[in-house]
C-alpha cells in the first residue's frame, strides 16, 4: 500500500511541474476522503472540493453502468473561467484530483504531468 510520504512526494512533483498549481489531492472514490493533499492556496477548500468531486466521479461510472457502455472512466477536466479541475482514476478506487490556474497552465500541461506521475501513486 502507498504511503503518506509517497503521496505527499507525488503531489509535490506535481506542483513543481504545473505552472499555476492551485491544490491537488489524492482521494478515495467511495468516501470521498483525502488521502493526501497540497495547495497554494489556504483559502481553497481542498477537502471539501474533494469530496464534492468524488460525487461527480461515482455518478459518472453510474452513468456509464447504465448506458451499458463497455468502457471505464480514465478521467475528467472542468474548465471555469479561471481555473482548470482536472481529476484522473488511479485504479477503481482512487483519483487525483488538481485545481490550475487557467491563465497560467492548460489541460495538456495537467494531463501529461498526471500521466506522468500517476505510477507513483500504486503500490
């Protein structure tokens, strides 16, 4: 099983590597509890985002389950007008979930810093 250290470890290349990194956090799907978290930003509610988020990704395998697709959710971008919330699936179990800042970063930039740490986070 991953462990703190590691986590923290993860999340921190990830905040060296993302221009305008806001927060990011690893959270388990079915509680929607924080694994492990990093912010910039004091005033973002990391844990609370979190766990709203960990809704949006069970509804989304819901709905995938009931259109009978033959499919898996890899992950999800949400752009506002300032920021970028991008959350990829570490297994069934688990996501990463990071808050950019739109005017600094891009989805591709969070993508492939994701994808390219993603490893780190299974055992």
């Amino acid at each position: 099983m991953i462990n703190e250290a590691q986590i923290s470890n993860a999340l921190e290349k990830m905040e060296d590597q993302i221009p305008g990194f806001i927060a990011a956090s690893l959270v388990d799907v079915e509680s929607g509890m924080t694994l492990g978290a990093r912010t910039m930003d004091q005033n973002f509610d990391l844990t609370l985002a979190s766990a709203f988020n960990s809704e949006m990704v069970k509804q989304k395998m819901r709905i995938i389950e009931t259109l009978g697709l033959r499919s898996t959710l890899e992950d999800m971008v949400i752009t506002l007008n300032d920021q970028i919330h991008h959350l990829r699936l570490v297994g069934p179990g688990t996501f990463v979930y990071i808050a950019v800042s739109r005017r600094t970063s891009n989805p591709a930039i969070v993508k492939a810093v994701v994808a390219k740490h993603l490893l780190e986070f299974s055992d």
